[in-house]
C-alpha cells in the first residue's frame, strides 16, 4: 500500500471510530446481568432525563443486579457535546466536587422467584454536583474493574436562556392529512446575544424518545432579530406512525391489557401477549405514553421496586411472509429504542409469524414493532404499524448555545411537545 493509501485508510478508521463512539453514547445496558435501568426526577410517573441547572430537582438512577450476590458498582459523570462526543474540558470545570462515587444505596428483591438487587443513587447528591448545563453522560461500572462500563445513562442539564414555542400540523410537502407531521418551532435569544447564529446554535429534535431517527443541523428558515423561525422545514417531517401497543403484567394472577395468559414454567413466570397484526388499514385512537413504561406489582405489600417480579414476555407479530429487505425490530423505551441484534425479532415460518422474548420486571409497558431496511440506520413504523396524521406523538427539542469564545455547548433550551 502507499504512503497516501495508508494515510487514507488511517483517516476513514479515525471517522468510523468517531462515529462509532457517538452513536454508543446513548443510554443502554452492556452486561446482561444488568436489567430495567430506568432514571426520572422524584415523584413522576414516567421518568425524564432532564434537570434545570441550579433548581432543587433530582434525578435518580436505578437498576437490578439479576442476584442475591451483593456487587460493589461505581458511577462517574462525562460532559458531552451536543453530538455526545466527549467535550474537550476538564472535569473540574463541569463537576464540583469528586469525579466519581460508589453506589451504596442497594436492597434485595423481596419473595420474588428472580432473585435480583436492586440498586439506586441520585444526581446532583452532596458530592457530586453539576456546574454548567450540557449533556452529560453518566457510565456506571464495577469497582474492582473500572474500565469495563455495565451501562450508561444520558442525562440532559439545562439552563432556560431562550423561549420555546412549538407546533405539530398535518398539512406537510409530501401530503395533507396523510401519513405524516410537520414539526414548527420559534426561538427568542434575546438572552443570547448571538453574533454568528449558524455558528453558535445547534438544535436538536426527537420523536418518542428514539435517537435513530432524531434530527440535527437544523438552520433557521427565518431571522427577524432575536426571533428565529424554523418552518417548513422538509427535515422536520417526521412519520405519524400509529398509537404504541400496551400490556400489563403487573399481576402473576390475572392476565391484564394486552396478555393473553400468565404461567409459571420452569420455576419462573412466562407471559404471552396477544397477538398483533401488520399495519391497520384505518386509525383506531387509544391512550398509551409514548413508549414509556412503569414498575408496577399489584399484589406487592410496600415496594414495586423490590417486589415486582421478573416475567419472560413473549411478543408475537403476524406476518404471511417475512420481510426480504430489512429486519423487524421490537422497540420502546424498555429497551431504549436501541438499534441493534437486542431488539430484532424472528421470524418462525411453520407459525408465519415473527417473534421476539424479553425478560421485563413487572409493570405495564409501550412497545411498536419497527422496520430496519438493509444498509439504512433509520427505522420506520409505516411498513409495521401503519402511519396516520392522527397519531399522539411526543416531540423533544434540545437547543445548544456555543459563543465564539466558548469551550463547551451550553443546554440552553428544552422543552417537550404533544400533539395531542
């Protein structure tokens, strides 16, 4: 090989390795052993990753250890920039006080047939503080081996410098009340002071908590002063999609919405869901949380948390044939709509079906079957779930602030819409 030849391959390894370390900083679990990370601020039904710089909420971050056998893990904090690349500060900068922490708050499961320890810490705490706004990236390991991280958490700290205002319409360039929405929205940085405002500002959008199909390097389609205007933007055409399926296995006793049976086979409990079809000729509303999930045990005498036991949920999806040109995937935040083999299902030809088993604490949960195209990074519920204009959508939008003279990208707006 030349001398040019090698430089180039050196190059395209240094950009995959980069792309390769931004699309792994999301939030999942790398151990096996490791189940129901889940992270929201005190008292919400349904968890959020985001805090407000300097206000008196907290955030808490829990898991389970599927055993009796108590293990000792850490946590240590990572500002990212608004791509979640590392941010080339220090971590004085970003943290007061230590850098990393034990998690000694942990308790075990209580009469459940799955053994597992629960364990749990809180962000900001009394060591551990943040000190500017930003993505951080929380990674949690076992101490006697701090280098191999068992999962990570994203965590969104910001600080409200600029007013958000936003719209969901169905009158889009690809069609009218359709298959589609049309995401609009209008900044004031008057606070900002902007001098170069596609230098300075980056915007990012998610749809139902998904990073696959999240949107960036949005440019404002209108400037009057300190208003920026971001409409029509072909971008920012998202698929309705279809209203998130819905299951309850918060009892071992009684099958709840969506279950067809619960069993006990093999010293655990097994539950069967109903059975869905492909793509639904028409739209039927029904209420679910966008992909979300809570912990849940009816029968349980003080705490879900540690009483709520484990179930092999088995996910059945009726098909005739299988998909040639792409891969099924079973999705939702249970398994943090990560793209990959943890969420693909299979395809049984004697029962023309495909499947798909995941092992979920009790608790009622949203799940949507998605579709991969070969060689493309982007899932698409059309194929799936069918796509309407009517669907009730989540819509996050994260704007990022980074002056001239500035080292990191401040969180200086967020704010979550429902189009419904």
């Amino acid at each position: 090989m030349s001398l040019n030849g090698l430089r180039y391959s050196i190059l395209v390894a240094c950009v995959l390795q980069a792309v390769f370390v931004c699309g792994q900083n999301q939030t999942q679990i790398f151990d096996s052993e490791i189940k129901t990370l889940r992270i929201g601020r005190d008292a919400e039904k349904y968890g959020s990753a985001t805090i407000q710089l300097g206000s008196d909420d907290v955030l808490k971050i829990s898991f389970d250890q599927m055993s009796h056998l108590s293990k000792n893990y850490g946590y240590t904090l990572v500002h990212c920039k608004a791509d979640w690349t590392e941010s080339e500060i220090s971590t004085n900068e970003y943290i007061d006080g230590f850098t990393s922490a034990w998690i000694s708050d942990y308790q075990r499961s209580v009469n459940t047939t799955t053994l597992y320890t629960n364990y749990s810490f809180s962000l900001p705490n009394n060591d551990m503080k943040f000190k500017i706004s930003g993505n951080y990236l929380v990674k949690i390991y076992e101490t006697d081996n701090s280098h191999k991280t068992v999962a990570q958490v994203r965590i969104w700290v910001y600080e409200p410098k600029v007013l958000l205002n936003a719209t969901v319409r169905y009158n889009t360039d690809i069609e009218l009340n359709g298959r589609y929405q049309q995401l609009d929205f209008e900044l004031n940085t008057s606070a900002l002071k902007l001098q170069n405002t596609d230098e300075e500002l980056k915007v990012v959008v998610r749809q139902n908590n998904r990073s696959d199909n999240e949107v960036t390097g949005l440019k404002p389609t209108y400037i009057n002063g300190s208003t920026l205007k971001y409409t029509n933007n072909p971008k920012l055409i998202f698929e309705g999609g279809n209203e998130f399926h819905v299951f309850d296995i918060s009892s071992v006793y009684n099958a709840g919405r969506g279950v067809e049976s619960v069993k006990y086979i093999d010293n655990k409990y097994s539950a069967f869901l109903l059975g869905d079809k492909l793509k639904p000729v028409t739209y039927e509303h029904s209420f679910d949380a966008n992909g979300k999930f809570v912990i849940n045990n009816q029968e349980a005498f003080s705490d879900s948390n540690l009483e709520a036991d484990y179930m092999d949920v088995y996910f059945e999806l009726n098909a005739p044939e299988p998909f040639l040109d792409g891969k099924v995937l079973c999705q939702g935040d249970f398994n943090y709509n990560i793209i990959g083999r943890d969420a693909q299902m299979i395809y049984d030809f004697s029962a023309r079906k495909y499947i798909y088993k995941a092992k979920l604490k009790q608790g009622g949960y949203n799940y949507q079957y998605r579709f991969l195209k070969t060689n493309e990074q982007v899932a698409k519920v059309e194929k799936t779930e069918g796509s309407f204009w009517q669907t009730g959508n989540e819509y996050a939008i994260f704007v990022y602030y980074k002056s001239l003279s500035d080292r990191y990208d401040r969180l200086v707006a967020y704010n979550v819409f429902n189009n419904i």
